[in-house]
C-alpha cells in the first residue's frame, strides 16, 4: 500500500530524493512484487521518456551496503537526462550535504521521502526542505514512540526522543500516553515553526497506517509549499485506501445507526476519526450545513448539476 500511494503520487515530479524502504518482496503466488524504490525509479524513467527537457535525478541511500548492491541490481540504467545516485551513509548526513545546495537551484521540484526505522527525526537535516519548493513526506513511526516513551530507560533512547518531539525532557512527553492524536499534533507544530515565515502559506496532512490487527502503526505526514500537491496526495490517498482515509478496517458496526434519546437528532451513523469514508463526508455536511440552503455545483463534461442541499432533505449514500 505504502508503495502505490508513492508510485502514484511521483509521477508529476521532474526530480526527487528518497530514502527507501525494500527492494522486493514475493507475494502469496510466489512473484516478485517491487518495493518503493524500483516503482518510483520505473515511474520517473517514464517522466524523463516523456518530458525529455526535464533533468530527473534520484539519490537512494542506506547504510547497509548489502542493500544498496542489491538495489543496483533491479535499478534502470541511465540515460541523458535521467540520473541515478546510490550512496552508502547515514541518511541524516546525506540530507545535510543536499540540503544547503537548494540555496543555488531553487529552480529545482523535490520530493523527499523521510523513511526513518523508528521515531526518530533529525530536524536540522530536514530543515533547508521545508523552507524550499517542494515536498517532503514524513514517516512517522508513531508506534515506536507510544510502546517506549512510558517505560524508556536509558538516557540515549531518552535523547531520541527528545529531539524528534522537540521537548526539554521526555517527562513532557508521558502525558501522551496512547493518544496518538497527541503526537501527531506535536510533529505538525514543529513543522509549523520550521516553515520559515508566519505569512508563508504551508500545507501539512497526516495519513495514518494500520496493520492488519488495526493497531496504528506510523503516519504519513505530507507537507508541500503548493495546495496542487496537498490536493494531488490526499486524492492519491484516498483513491489507494479505497475512498477511505486510512488503511484501517472497520469491521464493526460500519455504517449501522446509533440510536441517541438525549440528542435532538435520534439517529446517528457510527463515524470513525481514522477513517473516513464517503458516509462520513455526508453525516459532516448534514451537521454543518442542515439549517441553511446550499447549492451545490458541479461540472460534469457539458453537465451541470444543481444540488439543493438543506434541512428539509437528507443526503444518503448507497
């Protein structure tokens, strides 16, 4: 899943830099099925087939050298204006060497993918591409930091996460607890005050993931200087999760009434907050708007479709 929401949502990007997840995998039929880093290679070969005045360029890197010989083996071959970098080094030094030369190409569109092992984030490597055009998409490996923070003992762990959640001393941090919205809201506030600028219009979204237990395991957290690209990711996402939010599986009473005798309204749809679908979309605008009219329009082709949407009338969703 993690690897069709990339593959999908590179393919409008002319140069990229990604720190990568696997190679491969071999599915339940016993074929080879490609991680990230070859489905975004194949999708930006493609970009560069296509728009042949664009430069691509990809770094892959890892500190495993294991990995990255393995990597070449499956990677394109390059061409005049698509390039492939591999490196073998500390990620968070790597981006520290890019990230000052975005200073003398600001012409240039970049996409990094954030891929840590665990909830550990280097701001200062991250800094230079929240302040420059482009793209950059966190994985935040929020689980990590739910299970250690409370029972965390030795002082480097400590430090670790400290420094990803920005806090003098990891007792701010134990009031948390289990709620994840907690630290999802901390990443979104440091990033804020990262951005440069307080006038600097900055987009920020999370997109959690769970596993198939439905435990949430890390969340996405996409930031972009343009609403093209906020837009284009949260579409992505939500076509990928299959017109829903999140990867979570509502296996209990989806889409089923709640009967409520101390509220006006009697019935209520069961809504999930890390997962959203198109019934929730309609339980929200019948919250919202149900005491005043609203048009809606929409073009479809030479169609236009006029929606009288108010109190008297209720939207449902088949």
């Amino acid at each position: 899943m993690f690897s069709i929401i990339i593959k999908e949502f590179i393919y409008i990007y002319e140069e990229i830099i990604l720190k990568f997840d696997k190679i491969y995998d071999i599915d339940d039929n016993e074929n080879i099925v490609y991680g990230t880093p070859i489905r975004v290679a194949e999708a930006l070969l493609e970009v560069a087939r296509t728009y042949t005045d664009k430069q691509v360029e990809l770094y892959f890197n890892d500190y495993k050298e294991e990995k990255i010989e393995e990597l070449k083996k499956h990677l394109p071959q390059n061409e005049r204006n698509y390039k492939i970098v591999t490196t073998i080094q500390n990620a968070n030094e790597l981006l520290k060497w890019i990230g000052p030369q975005l200073n003398k190409n600001s012409h240039m569109h970049f996409f990094l993918l954030y891929d840590p092992y665990d909830a550990s984030i280097d701001w200062d490597a991250l800094l230079p591409f929240f302040r420059h055009w482009g793209e950059v998409l966190i994985n935040h490996m929020i689980s990590d930091s739910i299970r250690a923070i409370p029972q965390v003992k030795h002082e480097n762990k400590k430090k670790k996460y400290e420094e990803t959640y920005q806090v003098e001393d990891i007792s701010e941090l134990v009031p948390y607890g289990s709620d994840k919205a907690a630290y999802e809201k901390r990443i979104c506030e440091i990033i804020d005050k990262m951005k440069g600028a307080k006038s600097r219009q900055y987009y920020v979204a999370t997109f959690p993931f769970f596993n198939t237990r439905n435990s949430l395991v890390y969340d996405l957290v996409h930031c972009t200087s343009h609403e093209k690209g906020f837009n284009l990711f949260k579409t992505t996402a939500w076509k990928t999760f299959g017109d829903k939010s999140s990867t979570k599986k509502k296996n209990y009473m989806e889409g089923q009434l709640i009967f409520d005798f101390s509220d006006d309204e009697l019935t209520k749809p069961t809504i999930d907050e890390y997962c959203y679908d198109l019934d929730s979309i309609a339980t929200y605008l019948q919250e919202n708007f149900h005491r005043r009219k609203m048009y809606l329009l929409k073009m479809y082709g030479q169609f236009w479709i006029n929606i009288l949407y108010s109190h008297q009338m209720d939207i449902k969703i088949n």
